[in-house]
C-alpha cells in the first residue's frame, strides 16, 4: 500500500479516526477532513512520523467550502487512491410526527448530499487515471428501518442505493467501489444523536460489547488491501450480541 494517498472524511473522531490510524500503520499517506481543526492537528502530530498528512476543515455540509478544499491541495496530495466516505451522524431519535425538521435536515445534507459532494470532487482524478477505490460508510440503518430511526434510516437507506449507483456507473472507469455497514460502534455517535445527554448515549451500549471503532478500521483497512481485481462491494458487520437493529442479547 506504499505510495497510496486516502482521504478520510470524519477523520476527527470515531471510525474515521481509528481509520486514519490503521492507515498509517500501514504506510498510506492521508488527507484527514473534518470540522473541529484542534482535533485534526492533534491526530496529525500523532501520526506524522509515519505518512505524510494533509488536512481539509471544511462543513460537508457547504458545497462551495468542500470544491475550494479540494482545489487547496498540494500537488503531492492531487492524487486521491482511496475515499473514505465516512463524516455522518444521526441527529434525533424521534417518532416521525414528533420529529425536528432541523434534524431531518442535518441528517440528509451531511449523510447524503456532503457524501455526494465530497464525492464530485474527488472523482474527476479517478476517472482521467481510470483507478480509485471508494469506501461508503453505510449503516445496517442502510438495510432496515427501527421505531424512530425514520430520516437517519432513510438517509442510510440513501447511501445504500447510492453505493449501488456509484459501482454501476464508475464500472466503466475500473473504479472499485463498496460499502461497510456496521451495526453499533461505540463512538461519539451516540452523543451527538442525543445532544450531548451521556447518559442516554452510554446506556446504548450498556449491558454488551459493542464493535469499537478499531473493528471497523481493521475490515476498512482488509477492504482496501486486497488484490486490484478484487471489490468487496456490500459488507454488513455487527457485534456478536446483535442481531438486528433491534435485537440485542444482553445476557452474553
Ligand atoms: P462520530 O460522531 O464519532 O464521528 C462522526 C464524524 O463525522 C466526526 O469526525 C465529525 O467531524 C464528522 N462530521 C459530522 N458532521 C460533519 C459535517 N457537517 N461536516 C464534516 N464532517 C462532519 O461517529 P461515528 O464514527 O460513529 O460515525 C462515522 C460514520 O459511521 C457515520 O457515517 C455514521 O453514520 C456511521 N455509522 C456509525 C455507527 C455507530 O454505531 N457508531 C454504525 C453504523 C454507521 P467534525 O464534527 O469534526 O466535523
Ligand atoms: C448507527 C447504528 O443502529 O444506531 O448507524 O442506527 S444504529
């Protein structure tokens, strides 16, 4: 994996962040986007005696933001091997007549219209090199819809189909594309579903193992690393104690 460069959205907590560390592990060089700078300096002081790395603050959420991002880039940096579709959250969990419109609309233009944005613009150096590997980080929410998961479950949904369409329309350039869907992982996921109450968020995972970011980067990084003539396109991934978005055995 020498000489690959990925670019990682979300990459200043959670699955992105663990990615960002397998990564490097591993000798791919980065390009690690997210909000919250402080924590992007901070992963890059971490990992910089290991791969180069490149940072991009942006709102995925704000098109033009995203576009002059990429057009920041260092030459060093132009050539994008791996994306990592990753920044997303939910936002709410509420019955669907009780839900907030501002949530509904956080969860659709950061989970679905920042993935496409981001994707545009990484794209057109795939397709003039006809190579790229594109990971979507879908949600098993992409495969089933649980009480209250209304518009998070939609929006995976989204992302879902979008994966599909990415594969089938890309095909043509020799570019891989593939999802990983994982059930619970304990992130900040859940804090920031429920608004910063810690409470309800650790209860989510109280009482069994969840799969930790680490798990996820892990199959990441194995997605990646296969053969080029290889593409694991559709990948669901949950803790042993789950077997459904609602199905969890709490006395393993
Ligand atoms: P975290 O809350 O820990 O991380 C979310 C990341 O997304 C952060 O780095 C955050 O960065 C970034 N992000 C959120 N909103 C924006 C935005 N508007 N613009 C740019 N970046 C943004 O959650 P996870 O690591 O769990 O989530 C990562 C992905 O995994 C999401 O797509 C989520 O839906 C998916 N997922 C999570 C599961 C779980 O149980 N945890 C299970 C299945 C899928 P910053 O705030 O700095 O911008
Ligand atoms: C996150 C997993 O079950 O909380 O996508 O929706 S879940």
């Amino acid at each position: 994996m020498n000489n690959k460069t990925a670019l990682i959205t979300g990459a200043s907590s959670g699955i992105g962040l663990a990615t960002a560390k397998t990564f490097a592990e591993n000798g791919i060089n980065l390009i690690l986007c997210g909000r919250r700078q402080d924590r992007l300096e901070r992963l890059k002081n971490d990992l910089k005696s290991k791969v180069f790395i490149h940072l991009l603050n942006f709102d995925v959420r704000d098109r033009e933001a995203v576009f002059n991002a990429f057009d920041s880039l260092p030459d060093a940096f132009k050539r994008i091997d791996i994306l990592i579709n990753n920044a997303g959250n939910a936002h709410g969990l509420d019955s669907i007549d009780e839900g907030d419109i501002d949530d509904w609309d956080m969860m659709m233009d950061i989970n679905v219209k920042g993935l496409l944005y981001v994707t545009k613009a990484v794209l057109p150096q795939m397709t003039k090199r006809k190579e790229g590997h594109i990971i979507n980080i879908g949600s098993t929410a992409g495969k089933e819809v649980y009480p209250n998961g209304n518009v998070y479950c939609a929006s995976k949904h989204a992302v879902d189909a979008l994966n599909q369409g990415m594969r089938i329309d890309l095909n043509k350039f020799g570019i891989r594309v593939g999802a990983i869907n994982p059930g619970m992982v304990k992130t900040e996921f859940s804090d920031v579903r429920f608004k910063g109450d810690s409470e309800r968020a650790d209860n989510v995972y109280r009482g069994f193992q969840p799969l930790s970011p680490n798990d996820i980067s892990e199959i990441i990084y194995f997605v990646v690393s296969r053969p080029q003539h290889v593409n694991i396109a559709d990948l669901v991934v949950m803790s042993t104690a789950q077997a459904s978005s609602t199905i969890v055995n709490k006395e393993l």
